[in-house]
C-alpha cells in the first residue's frame, strides 16, 4: 500500500521559515515526479512546487517563486519543502503528491499526480 506521510507543519510568524518533510511507503518514487499543493480555505487546491526524479528540474508557482525551495533525497524516499520569508497568505494545508511520470520535466497539473497524502497544517500569523 502506497503512502504519503508529511511533516513539519505547524505555526510560525510571518518572515519565519518551516520545512515540510513528505515520507513514502509501499513503493519507490525515486524514478518519479513528486509535487506538493496546498489547499487554503475555502479554495481550490493549487500547485506549489514540482520536482524530477533526479532534481534537475524544478517548477514553482510564481507566488512562492524565490521563496520556497523543492528537494529530494532518493535514498531516503522523501521530497522536501523549504519554506522562507512565510507570509500570512501562504496558510493553507499543504500536499505532497507523487506521479507516475518519470520524463526529465516537472510540470504542474493536478491531474498528473497519483497518489497524495493527507497534508499537514501551515498556519502563518502576522
């Protein structure tokens, strides 16, 4: 059974900073693309950031661009999230995602990503 479990969520004040971890299980996502969404609320889930399997490509939503970096380590089946200069509009649940895609480009479509986890809390006062 496939699982996605993140982390690392949590409160933090604006220009704060926080790591999300995303641990898998069941399989191995090192030859896959993995993503993470957020979802604030009462708003559609939207893409955050994307990553190929080898890290070479990465792809941020122009929001979080220059803020928030994407990593992975393959030995460990675990995406990173690095989150800087937090802002309040950045509170929402946060995602990750993995796809079956393995081609060398990230790409942002929700559709593209197979399984998810169950998201962890970031909230970000002012």
């Amino acid at each position: 059974q496939v699982q996605l479990v993140e982390s690392g969520g949590g409160l933090v004040q604006a220009g704060g900073s926080l790591r999300l971890s995303c641990a898998a299980s069941g399989r191995t996502f090192s030859r896959n693309l993995m993503g993470w969404f957020r979802q604030a609320p009462g708003k559609e889930r939207e893409f955050v950031a994307a990553i190929t399997w080898s890290g070479t490509s990465t792809t941020y939503a122009h929001s979080v661009n220059g803020r928030f970096t994407i990593s992975r380590d393959n030995t460990k089946n675990t995406v990173y999230l690095h989150m800087n200069s937090l802002k309040p509009e950045d509170t929402a649940d946060y995602y990750c995602a993995a796809s079956l895609r393995t081609q060398p480009m990230a790409v942002q479509q929700i559709y593209e990503y197979t399984y998810w986890g169950q998201g962890t809390q970031v909230t970000v006062s002012s």
